[in-house]
C-alpha cells in the first residue's frame, strides 16, 4: 500500500507492467472509446515494485484470458448510430442489385445510398434497377394495350392533320393489317413454321387445310392480289395469265414456293398492304366502286377491302391459336362494317343455295326493290344492330312488315360463323318463327366462308 493508502493504484500499475495475452474484445465500431476511463500511467522514468507481480513462465500455446483488459463500456445511448463501413466502388457496385430489393443490411444500405451521391454512373444504374424492380411486383398484363396504336395515331393526327387522308372505307383495312403485323414482329423464327389449319365451309360441310403461320401469310398475299390487279399494281403471282379463284390462286402461289415459306414472306405481304391503302388514298372518291373480281362473283374495291380486312382478322386468329398468342376482336365500329357486309352479301348467298338445291323454294316472289319475306337479323353486342334479310329474292327489299323470323347472335359468333369456324347448328343463336327460313339464313352466313 502507497503512503496515500491507494493500494489499488499500485497494482494496477504493476499488472500493466507484465507481459499479458490480449483478451478477446468487442468490435472497434461497437465502442465509444472517448468515454472509457484510462488508467493513470506511472511517472515517467519510475518502474513498477519489485516483486508486486509474480514471474510467469511463458506458456507453449495461449491461455484464454477471463477477464477483458480493456474495461465495460459505458451503457449504450438511446439513439441508434449505424456506422458506415469503407467498401471499395466495386463492391459497392456489386450491392445495387441487393439495394434496389431492399435486401442490404443497414450498414449497406447507408454505405450504398453515400456512395450514391457522388459516383454518377452507379446512381443511373441504381434508377433503372429499381425501375426493373417495379415491373416484377406489377399485378397488370405487360401486354400493349391493342387500342395503343390507334389512340397513338388520333392524337398525331389531331395534332397535324394528314394531308391526304385514309378513306373511311379502308380504315378497318389499314387496323387490322397493323394488328397482324404487330402480332408476327413478335413471334420467333420457329413459330413461323407452327401448324394452323384453316377452316371453311362447302355446302353441307366443314372443309379444312392444313399449313404453316407462314403459309397463311402467303394464302393473304396471293388474295390481296386481286386488289393490286384492280388498282393497276403489281401482281404477287406474277405476270401473265392468272386465275382469279382465291382458292386456286392460294395453291399457285404455295406450289410456286421453292421451298417451304419463312418469315420472309411478312415484307412483301406488308409492304403490298401498305400500297394498297397508299394508292387507293391518293385515287380519290371514284375508285371506291371499282370492281375487284373474284372468278364466281365481283365487290365494288370499297367491299373488298372491307373483305380483305375481315380474312385478315380472321386468320390472325388462326395465327395466334397457333403461337398461344392473345388477340382481340376489331374495334366496335370496324366489326359493325363487316357484319354489315356479310349482311348484304347473304340474300344472294340465299339464292345461290336455292339454285343448288340446298336451300327451301321461294314462297312470294316480288318484283325488284319491293318488301319480301325477310328473317329479323339481330346482332348483339360489340358491333350490333338489326338487319332484315331477303328470303325469296336477292333483288327484293328486306322489311320489318313482312318479317316471318327472328335470329339473335353475339357479333363475334355471327363473324365466326360467316368464316366457317362454327356450323350453324353449333351456332348459339335465339330462334324465333319459320324454322325453315331460320336455317336456310344460318347456312347461307356459313356458305359465305372460303380458303
């Protein structure tokens, strides 16, 4: 014991004389090392009394230390301090993945976020990470809306008005070839030979042909010919004498393929789409009623196109039946022009059925233009309305007054249908009157459908 009586003090002294093991000890960054209180060293050129600490032997392995040489820290405080550790740019770079799914610790996430602001590059990658992150928790389809385009165009055109304008009469042309180009852009190479088989009606019966997506792609093509022909372009099928028959002019353009087609038939079949609309735009209103033929019967170019729209949104389809592909219906108003147009077209498809003996005789004929037994035509929802169909005559007029039925149909049943993808007998239609003229009406819309 000192003079003073501060035997503690010695000792201590004594004990920091001797050579010790370290004890383990809590981190660096754990400690407030500025509140820990340090022991007084001895006066300088003192040294520690003789025999106070006993000689140790120097051990041949360490001994673990009970007790720390470094005392408790004092209680921590109540604010939460996280402490930034020093990463280097490259392991920094490497946790934003971690950073953007919240998956970094809190020291991690602090060095992260300060490194942040002020190394550029890291920060953009950080953006568009974290905008990845987004699309992966989004409850929404990330297919494009299919009205994108048209609302795209209105409000470019609303803008700054095209100088010569798409007719009115081939807009529901011009959509649905976009929507099917829109459709083959995304699909792979080998989709292009996925199997479709396309299906249409012969008299009594359902007929079908089996190809490929691309081979439907060329069946378009070899059809819209007839359109170029009639417009004075070129003819897909080439020059000289070719048949107007869809279906013959379908199996030349095939059997004329050196090879099974790919999708290299999508750019000529695009590119002859869009000279169609760009010469029947600039022709002006006359050429609305020239006539396109087609071998058995001939539409004004205004019908056709209309027709050629309606085979290209039935086949993109088909298409996209094929390639697991969503596909929706034309828009309300471009579906209510092609039931329209199957409208007009089934008192003479009645007629014709007649003349073949497929369809009930004539039971009051009318002279041209005056009201005849009709069936009440009753389309539903998207793109419906009433129509009244001739039934003895193709030349007689169609009127509510002498209405012997009623047929009810969805507008996309009625269209599938009118192309031959359901029998009338499948159809889901309401019946209501002469049974016979119900059914001569719902054939007829069948016998409409070809290749």
């Amino acid at each position: 014991m000192s003079g003073d009586g501060r035997e503690s003090e010695g000792g201590e002294e004594e004990v920091r004389g001797a050579r010790r093991i370290p004890g383990p000890r809590g981190a660096a960054d754990d400690l407030d090392l500025e509140s820990v209180p340090l022991p007084p060293l001895p006066p300088p050129g003192s040294a520690a009394p003789a025999g106070s600490v006993p000689e140790q032997p120097a051990p041949e392995e360490p001994e673990p230390v009970l007790e720390q040489s470094v005392p408790e820290p004092p209680e921590a405080p109540a604010a939460l301090v996280i402490s930034v550790p020093d990463l280097s740019h490259r392991v920094l770079k490497a946790l934003l993945g971690a950073w953007a799914l919240s998956a970094c610790s809190a020291e991690e996430t602090a060095a992260v976020e300060e490194h942040l602001t002020s190394c550029a590059p890291c920060a953009d990658e950080a953006l568009r990470l974290r905008d990845a992150v987004g699309l992966l928790h989004t409850d929404g389809s990330l297919d494009l809306d299919p009205t994108l385009r048209s609302r795209v165009m209105d409000g470019c055109l609303g803008r700054r008005p095209a100088r010569i304008p798409v007719p009115e009469w081939a807009a529901p042309y011009d959509a649905e070839t976009a929507r099917l180009d829109a459709l083959l852009r995304d699909i792979g190479d080998s989709e292009w030979h996925a199997p479709v088989r396309l299906r249409w009606f012969e008299e009594e019966r359902e007929v079908s042909r089996r190809t490929t997506v691309a081979g439907v792609i060329s069946h378009l093509t070899a059809v819209d010919g007839l359109l170029s022909v009639a417009l004075g372009l070129d003819d897909p099928l080439g020059v000289g004498e070719t048949p107007l028959d869809p279906t013959e002019r379908t199996e030349r353009h095939w059997s004329a393929a050196h090879r099974p087609p790919t999708r290299a038939v999508r750019e000529p079949w695009r590119a002859q789409s869009h000279e169609l609309i760009r010469t029947a735009s600039f022709a002006g209103r006359n050429v609305a009623e020239a006539s396109v033929s087609y071998g058995a019967f001939a539409l004004p170019l205004q019908d056709a196109l209309l027709d050629r729209a309606f085979e290209c949104w039935v086949h993109g389809g088909d298409i996209a039946d094929a390639v697991d592909y969503p596909y929706e219906a034309p828009s309300a108003a471009h579906l209510h022009r092609m039931i329209d147009l199957a409208a007009r077209l089934l008192p003479a498809a009645v007629a014709g059925r007649r003349r073949s003996g497929l369809a009930g005789p004539a039971k009051d004929l009318v002279t041209a233009g005056a009201p005849g037994r009709s069936v009440h035509l009753e389309i539903e929802g998207r793109g419906g309305g009433d129509w009244y169909i001739a039934l003895d005559s193709p030349a007689a007029l169609g009127s509510p007054e002498r209405t012997v039925a009623q047929v009810a149909l969805d507008g996309v049943e009625f269209c599938r249908l009118a192309a031959g993808h359901i029998s009338p007998v499948e159809a889901a239609a309401g019946q209501e009157g002469d049974r016979e003229a119900i059914r001569d009406v719902l054939f007829a819309t069948a016998s409409l459908s070809r290749l």
